[in-house]
C-alpha cells in the first residue's frame, strides 16, 4: 500500500503585540512548555520552544495535512488563552497578529536549535525587531517594514 510521507521542519517566529514583554522568568519556562504541548496535540512534533521577553521561536515537524497558518493560530490561541489564566500580570496579554516560517533542512536542524536555546545571550545585544528582519533577509523574505510590526 502506498504512503505519503513527510518529514517539514518548520522554525516559526513570532512576537507579543508591540513587543510588551510579557515573558519574564517566572512565566518563561511553563509558557515555551505549553506551547510544545500544542505544537504536540496538533500532532506537529515539538523539537525546541524558546524565546526571549517579547517573542518565541517554535522548532518542529509539520504534520503534514495542517498547513503553517492553521498551527500558528492554534498556537496563539491556545497559548494566549493560557497565558491570561496565570495573574493578573498577563491579563492584557495578546499575540502580534503577523509570523514567519522558515522551512529548515534536517542537517542545519542543530544550528536552529542551538540559536533557539541561546535568545537569553543572543538578545544581550540586539533587539527582537533587529533579530526579525535579519531572519526575513536571510531567508530571501521580501517585506514592507509598513506592515511587520503592530
């Protein structure tokens, strides 16, 4: 019997509107988890969830009937619902309406999960919008700065 098989890593980067930052330490750990737990129950596998203050970087397989759009708004639904529900704090919590995907290859898989554990360093020095556009440009990502950011 035939198959249709498939193996798409996806590297997807998001922001909070207008980059509130919202994901402090105490929240940081128990958001990047519940974020893989729905990459997971989409049945998309969850290599790294990571990010820092403003934004996240999700690493995982596509399951291959779901298309990139219907996974993010599952993850941004899902996630933001959550969110509000740990204090006070996050209450005026949203998402960024926008993302970006990237396809990656399987052998620069450990080059995105490094870069996805080092946000903390990484962003010592640069700012998640600097970040953002060096990845849409190094992608061949044509974008109008008018419409990146909210």
């Amino acid at each position: 019997m035939p198959q249709s098989l498939s193996n798409t890593l996806i590297h997807i980067v998001f922001s909070t509107k207008h980059r509130k930052e919202f994901i402090d330490d105490s929240i940081e750990e128990s958001l990047f988890g519940y974020i893989g737990k729905v990459c997971n129950d989409q049945k998309c596998k969850t290599i790294i969830v990571g990010g820092y203050r403003n934004h996240v970087h999700i690493f995982c397989s596509l399951y291959r009937p779901l298309s990139q759009s219907d996974l993010v708004k599952e993850i941004k639904s899902y996630s933001s619902k959550w969110i509000k529900t740990q204090g006070e704090a996050y209450s005026d919590f949203y998402w960024q309406d926008g993302y970006a995907v990237f396809s990656v290859s399987q052998s620069n898989s450990t080059q995105i999960i490094n870069y996805i554990k080092n946000q903390r360093i990484h962003h010592g020095g640069k700012s998640f919008q600097n970040e953002y556009r060096q990845l849409l440009t190094s992608n061949d990502i044509p974008y109008d700065e008018r419409y990146v950011w909210d």
